[in-house]
C-alpha cells in the first residue's frame, strides 16, 4: 500500500475501523494512517511500559465484562461516551476501534459490535490481512502463548502486511439513529 496522499485531507472527527489479527495490527496501522487512538482492553493500561505509551496515544480502555462497553473504574462514564465526547470536542488524534471486539484469523468477518458506530462520526474502514512466504499464520487467536508467537513471528522473514482502505463512509440519518445499521 503507497503511503497515503498528505494532500488527501480527512475530516476530523474520524473513526478508523479495523479487523484484529495480531498484537501488531495497531502500529501497522499507526505505521500507516500515522498516530491514533486505539480502543483497548481496560486492563492493558495496567502494563507498566504498555500502559504508559497507551495514555501517551490518548488511548481509552473499555471493561468488556460490562454490558454497553463500559469503562472501568467505577464512576466513570462508558466507554461509548467517552468516545463520543471526543469525538464531539474535535480531538486529536482520530479513534481506533476494533470493531469485531477480539482478534481471529483473518478467515472472515466476526459480528461488530456496535461501539464503534455510537457516535455517528464518519468512518475510516479498514481491512488486514499478513502473508509470510512459510505459510506461518501471523494471526493471534490465543491458540499459542503470546511469547511464543511474538518470538516466532519476529524471526519470520519477509512478512508482509497488506492493507485495504474504504472510502470514508459519512453516516446516513438512518445510520446515526440506529448504530447497528452502518
């Protein structure tokens, strides 16, 4: 995929929407669309280094053991929300969501969920896929312990990221009313 035109101006507020595959997907994609702000398991802000970079992205952590995707910590408001008030005020940099909620293999599209879609923001879709000429599946779908994996992949040569941008999708009225419509 050529670098995107820095001409070709994207609206702000935006949000990215993505297939999950791998740990890697997220700086594929900041390698590619440049910085965004990821929608992360609640937990991983609790990873020292991890953590850290997460806040430093703006990213938001979502409980998903809480029905409506919310945040954790008690007091807080979801998750959801917390998006859409960015979204509303502008903020940089655009959001990215994994919409099917996990990762898999890459084979087809699991059920989104609808969070991503709440604050009828135009989106950004975007589909991975990775190819290695071993046939090693760079596909995380907790099948093998991460340190394993991550070692693994490391050490495949010739990996290859292959990337697929939709056009910017404005929502219809439709859409915005119901976000399991987009």
């Amino acid at each position: 995929l050529p670098s995107p035109d820095p001409a070709m101006a994207l609206p702000q507020p935006f949000v990215v929407v993505s297939n999950h595959l791998s740990y890697i997907d997220h700086w594929v994609l900041f390698s590619t669309l440049g910085p965004l702000a990821p929608i992360v398991r609640a937990d991983c802000f609790q990873t020292p280094l991890i953590g850290r970079i997460l806040k430093t992205l703006g990213a938001l952590g979502v409980d998903r053991r809480r029905r409506g995707g919310g945040a954790a910590g008690a007091g807080e408001s979801s998750t959801s929300d917390q998006m859409r008030q960015r979204l509303a005020a502008g903020a940089w940099p655009p959001v990215l969501v994994f919409a099917e909620g996990t990762t898999s293999n890459g084979s087809g599209i699991l059920e989104f969920r609808t969070g991503a879609f709440v604050a009828a923001a135009p989106v950004l879709a975007v589909s991975l896929r990775y190819a290695s000429p071993s046939g090693f599946d760079l596909c995380w779908t907790d099948q093998a312990s991460t340190p394993r994996h991550a070692m693994r992949m490391l050490c495949e040569p010739s990996k290859v990221a292959l990337i697929a941008l939709a056009p910017l999708h404005h929502p219809t009225k439709a859409e915005a009313a119901v976000p399991s419509e987009y």
